[in-house]
C-alpha cells in the first residue's frame, strides 16, 4: 500500500465515522408538522388532474403567446418620432420583518431572498394573501388578509399559520378559515397601498401551537409585509 | 414501490411522504452533520431540507430522483447553516464512535483525528460537501457536480484541494506536501 493510499484509507474512515442516526425526537419533530404544511401546486399537476395533455396545453399556450406578441408588435407600429418603447420592471419578491415575543418561536425573523416559496396575492375582491417557505432558522408562513380592510389597523380580518423556528401558531380571529374559536386569538391589521408596493401590519396575540399541537404559551406577534405591487 | 410514494407524496398525500422521509431521514442527517460537525446544525438543516422537499415535491418531475433531489437540498442547507456557524464562528467536534484510524497505530489515533477535526474545520463548507458525498455516500464527480450544482472540473479540484489538507494533516509538518498545501492556501 502507497504512503498516499493509507493516508486516504485513513481520511475516508474518518469520513465514515460518527453518528448514523437522528434522534427520534428529532424526528418527530421535523415530520409531524407537515400534514398541516401546505405545498407549491405545480401547474403540471394542476393540467394532469384536470386530465389534459401537459406537452399540448404547454404548446397551445406558447402559440396563443406567440400571436398576442405579434398582434401588440403591429397595433405598436414602427414607432417612428413617437415615444421610446418602454419596458415593465420585474417585481421584487414580497419582503417581511417577522417579531413573535415569547414561546419556543421567540424571535425575528426576514425573508430570506433564495426563498424557494414566496409569493403575495392580491385578489379581485381585495383580499390579500402571502405564502413564504425558506430561511434559517426555517419560516413557513401562511397568510390571509380579508377584503375591505384598510389603513387603520381597527380590522381583525387576518388569518396566519406559521412556523418559526421551533414555534408554531395560527389565528384567525375573524373566521376566514375558521378554526380559531372566539377568544382563544386577538388580531389587528392594516393595508396600506402605495404607488408600487403594499404594506400589511399586523399584530396578533395568540397561544403558540408548541411542538405538540396543543396551545401553549401566549405570544405577542408583530409581521410587516412589503408586497410588490 | 418508492417512486409510486412519491407521485402520491407530490399530491398532497403527507403519509406518503412520511414513509419517504422516515426511510432517508438517517442518511441526510449524517451526511449533514458530517459536513456541519455539529449537532444542533446538522439538524437545522435536514429539518430545513424536509420541509422545503414537501413543499416542492410537485415540481419534482422525475421522481426516481427523489434521492438525489433530496441530497442537494440538504447540501444547500448546510451551505446555509455553514454559513450562519462562520458567523458564531464555533467549531464543535463530534464525539468519536471509532477508536482508531486504520493504517494508522492506535497509539497516534486520537491525534491524527483531532488533525483531521481541524484540518476540515478549515475547508469551507463547499469544500465539505464534496469530500463528504465522495466519502460517506461514495459518489462520483459526475453525481457530486450535478449535486451541488458546479461542473464537474470544479467538483474535482475542491476534492483534490480538500484531499491533499486532510492528507497533509496526517502527515509531519515538515514534509513538502505540507508545504506545498501551505504555499498554495485556497
């Protein structure tokens, strides 16, 4: 055996060695919370539950892109002496600073821009929504802002589900999911709409879930989100 | 069998899921914390790996990847963690569970594997990885690279660089591989 190879042996036994297995608690930990986890929905099972070829939606979809282009290219015209074309600046992703005081969560938390989830909604009725997943320590949040709150904060009509750190927690006050009984939560939230971004404050008071599921210790909740748009 | 746990798993079906986890969920965590050296954050990032691969499994399209997926999600959360430690700036050692090095005399074992503890506490956490996945799940460059998400030329050199600091570890302080790894410094 070569001077180099038993070195080698002797690097790659080290790697080998140590611990095997996770900790049991640890595992529970880490598997029990995600049945109540929401998942990205992929748009090609979306297409596949609704029973239509992927390749041929993908396709039309691409044609039917193709020929709006066109079609907005020649309504444009060649632009001679008229305004210089103009382009649509990508969105930035929704931001937030996360404060929950108390609990096993106990902490600040931002969204961490290499996030894989993180989306803010805002729909016809005025409702908002944010769905965040990424960062160290881990934050899976689920959000829900009501329609017809404004800038205020004298509104309750906000629902979360969150995950951070160790912690976990959900209100909904207002019943916009149900499953927080009256009492049990108290919520404030604001909107507050700018010409390219939207804020929502919100400010929560609610047991934290522990690692149990069962309500635990009380905890203070204050989230700011910056949605583009 | 596995892969049909998958489809359903990326359907929505946390069950399905939990048997997949359950069965890999030893094998991310050693590999975690082999790169990491430290508990606490190696379970930071299988806990962070996991809940990612349940929240994207529906993009996942092949799903006999599913290991591989699964390995670069906690590679990438190590990274993560990796980083969040420099900033600690704590190495912690992990409590050996083999007594000797082979080839070596056992009288020098503890000292050459507190060598190789400081010796790959100095590696960045890339550097880690890569000596870890050849290592422990015995991979290849070609797997490792599309793993970590470098070409392969690089996998190789951060093998061959991390390789030759351990190796020199090993070695007397006044031998000219030693040296040559000291000069070189990357």
């Amino acid at each position: 055996m070569t001077e180099q190879r038993r070195l080698d042996d002797a690097v790659g036994a080290w790697v080998r060695s140590g611990p095997e297995l996770a900790s049991a608690d640890f595992v529970e930990r880490t598997l029990r919370p995600i049945p109540r986890m929401r998942q990205r929905r992929s748009w090609r099972i979306a297409l596949e539950r609704a029973g239509l070829p992927v390749v041929a939606v993908a396709g039309a979809t691409a044609v039917v892109a193709v020929l709006v282009a066109g079609v907005g290219f020649m309504a444009i015209g060649p632009g001679v002496g008229g305004p210089a074309p103009t382009t649509t600046p990508t969105p930035s992703r929704p931001t937030f600073e996360l404060r929950v005081i108390g609990g096993p969560g106990d902490g600040v938390y931002t969204a961490d821009p290499t996030s894989s989830l993180n989306s803010c909604r805002r729909a016809d009725n005025g409702s908002w929504s944010l769905l965040y997943a990424g960062g160290t320590p881990f934050v899976n949040m689920d959000l829900v802002v009501g329609s017809g709150v404004d800038e205020t904060g004298s509104s309750n009509r906000v629902g979360l589900e969150l995950y951070a750190g160790a912690g976990y927690l959900r209100f909904d006050p207002a019943g916009l999911r149900g499953g927080d009984p009256p009492g049990r939560s108290s919520a404030a939230v604001a909107v507050r709409d700018g010409p390219d971004l939207t804020t929502i404050e919100v400010s929560a008071v609610t047991p934290d879930g522990g690692s149990s599921g069962s309500d635990e210790a009380t905890v203070e909740v204050h989230l700011t989100v910056t949605c583009p748009g | 069998m596995d892969e049909e746990l998958v489809r359903r798993a990326a359907r929505g079906d946390a069950d399905a899921f939990d048997a997949l986890a359950r069965d890999r969920i030893d094998r991310l965590f050693a590999i975690a914390i082999r790169i990491l050296r430290d508990h606490h954050d190696a379970e930071d990032a299988v806990q962070q790996a996991l809940w990612t691969a349940w929240s994207d499994l529906p993009g996942l399209r092949d799903p006999a990847r599913l290991d591989a997926w699964l390995y670069r999600l906690v590679v990438r959360a190590s990274y993560k963690a990796g980083r969040s430690r420099r900033r600690r700036a704590s190495v912690v050692q992990l409590a050996p569970e083999m007594d000797e090095l082979p080839g070596l005399a056992d009288t020098d074992a503890i000292t050459d594997r507190d060598a190789l503890e400081r010796a790959f506490a100095s590696l960045s956490t890339e550097h880690r990885a890569v000596v870890v996945l050849h290592h422990y799940l015995g991979l290849g460059l070609d797997e490792i690279a599309a793993i970590v998400g470098v070409p392969a030329g690089t996998a190789r050199s951060r093998l061959h660089y991390a390789l030759q600091k351990l190796r020199v570890a090993l070695e007397p302080s006044d031998s000219p591989t030693a040296a040559a790894v000291a000069e070189s410094g990357r």
